[in-house]
C-alpha cells in the first residue's frame, strides 16, 4: 500500500478504478498485476543514492582543479539526483509514520503533503534532463571550440546556466503539479524529453564522427593521439554512457506518460500502467548509477572521492 513518488501521474483521471481492473484483467488475467515493491527497496536505493551523490558534490567542492563550468554542471547534475532520493526518502517516511498512527494529519493536509513531494520529484526530473543536455553542449564546445572555450563558457555564463535551469525546473513542476490533469501539460513534459533526447543524440553522432575522422586520419599517418582530444574523446563516451543509462532508467516512465494521453482505458495500456512503481525503482536506479560512472570515468574525481571517504581533508 501506499503512494509511492509521482502517484499524481500513475493513472489517466478519466479513467476509473472499476474500468482499470476490469481492463487489467481482460489484458491478461493472472500475469498482468500491480507489481508489489517492497518499500524497503525504495529507501536502500534512496539511501545509496543519496550517499554516493553526496560524495560526489563534496568531492568536486573539495578539489580546486574541478572547479570548472563543466564539473559544476555535473555537480547540479548529481544534486538533482540528490532530489529524487531526499523525495523518495521523506514521501517513505512520512507514509510510514501515517500507517503507524505516529502521525495524525488531516486529508487536505496529507494531500498537500504528497503535492510538495511530487513537485520536488517532478523539478528533478526536468532539472536532470536539463542539465544532461548542458553538459553534451559543454562537451561539444570543448571538442569543436577548444581554443575558444574558455572565452565561451565563462564562469559567468555558467552561473546564469544553472540559474536558469533550476528556475525553469521549479516554475515547470509547479506548473505541472498544478495542471497535471491537462493532457497539453503532460504532451509539454514528453515533448521536452523527446527535444532533449534529440539534441543529445545529434551532438553525440557529430561528437563520434569526430572520433571517427581523428582515428583513421591517426591510422594513415602514425601519429599519436594528443592527450587533449583523447580526454575529449573519452568525455563523449562518458556522457553517452550517461545518456544510454538515463533513456533506460527514464524511458519507461516517459512511455507512460504517452500512453495516458494515448489509451488511458486501453487493456494493454491498463496493464503497463499497473508496472508504475518498476518505472519508478528504475527512475531511482538512474541517480544510483550516475555517480558510479563519474567515479570510475574521471581519474580526478576518483582520486578525490578516495580523499573524500578517508577523510583526507
């Protein structure tokens, strides 16, 4: 039982819960049910999540060598991750104090309760998306403006990026919350998704088309490849990487969200519906894996993370 994270978009609203479970099990009788997570589940993931983007934050503060636009970006990065785990974590905790009659609160209250948490689910979400299309952009100035990089990514323009961007990400899920029973406001948040996957996907082709060129021009002239443009290089792999684990992880969630706009009282549609809370574990499993890939992709960061953890301060 419960109301796990983003419950406000688990179901369409024109469709009701008697139309539901008599779709669901016309699609498929015994196979297509509610999968039962348990809420253990949701706050170990939390919990690492938090932990690991912690870690992550503290050691790109700590060291003065990653004090550059890219490395702040990814730092915004992993506290949009921090978001989904703190949600997750305080959407857990205050369900469990309800069950257990440790906490008493009016339905209006716990309503508006669950509306903030959303909010904070939904403002990572964006914020996320975001700031994954940040970096791509960062990562393609420095392969193809290396000499001009620094005049266009100032510190100045960063600091206005990520304003925008965590500003955006707030008005956005506000919004959304608010609205959430308007299929226009549900086409607006997969339509940006879709606009963000497009965009990565475009620099990364021209990124690896880079790669590609670089290494058979190596190959016909025995040169070796400068340290420069295979950090570069190895940058794009990393954020795709990043953008294969993301659409997996997100993928799922953002499907959903079609289908309610597309068949909200569809059986087979019904059915996929009824896996909202796997969308959901996979949603907290993408801010568990994206630490992970920066420690083990980042030389620097991994050798301040061994700090971070020893305390070598």
């Amino acid at each position: 039982g419960g109301w796990p994270p983003l419950c406000l978009l688990r179901e369409p609203l024109n469709a009701s819960e008697g139309n539901q479970s008599n779709a669901t099990v016309g699609a498929g009788g015994g196979w297509c049910q509610g999968l039962d997570i348990p809420n253990e589940l949701f706050l170990a993931l939390g919990l690492v999540s938090l932990v690991e983007n912690l870690l992550v934050v503290a050691a790109i503060l700590k060291n003065k060598n990653l004090h550059s636009p890219t490395y702040y970006f990814i730092c915004c990065l992993a506290v949009s991750d921090m978001l989904v785990s703190i949600s997750n974590l305080a959407e857990m905790l205050f369900m469990l104090l309800l069950e257990h009659g440790v906490l008493v609160m009016r339905p209006s209250i716990v309503r508006h309760m669950d509306n903030v948490i959303d909010m904070l689910i939904c403002s990572s979400v964006v914020s996320s998306l975001s700031f994954l299309g940040v970096i791509a952009v960062d990562r393609y100035i420095t392969i193809f403006y290396a000499l001009r990089y620094h005049s266009i990514m100032t510190l100045q323009r960063a600091v206005i990026t990520m304003a925008s961007v965590w500003l955006a990400s707030t008005l956005s899920s506000t919004v959304l919350i608010t609205y959430y029973h308007s299929n226009t406001i549900l086409l607006c948040l997969i339509g940006f998704f879709l606009f963000m996957l497009v965009l990565m996907l475009v620099l990364y082709i021209h990124m690896f088309a880079l790669a590609r060129h670089h290494l058979h021009s190596i190959s016909s002239q025995q040169k070796p490849l400068t340290a420069h443009r295979g950090g570069s290089l190895k940058g794009a792999v990393t954020l795709t990487i990043l953008l294969g684990v993301f659409f997996i992880c997100w993928g799922p969630f953002f499907f959903h969200l079609i289908l309610i706009v597309t068949c909200p009282t569809n059986p087979f549609c019904t059915c996929f519906f009824s896996c909202f809370n796997l969308f959901l574990i996979l949603i907290i499993c993408n801010s568990v894996i994206d630490p992970l890939i920066y420690a083990f992709r980042s030389q620097e960061l991994r050798r301040t993370l061994r700090e971070v953890v020893t305390c070598s301060w």
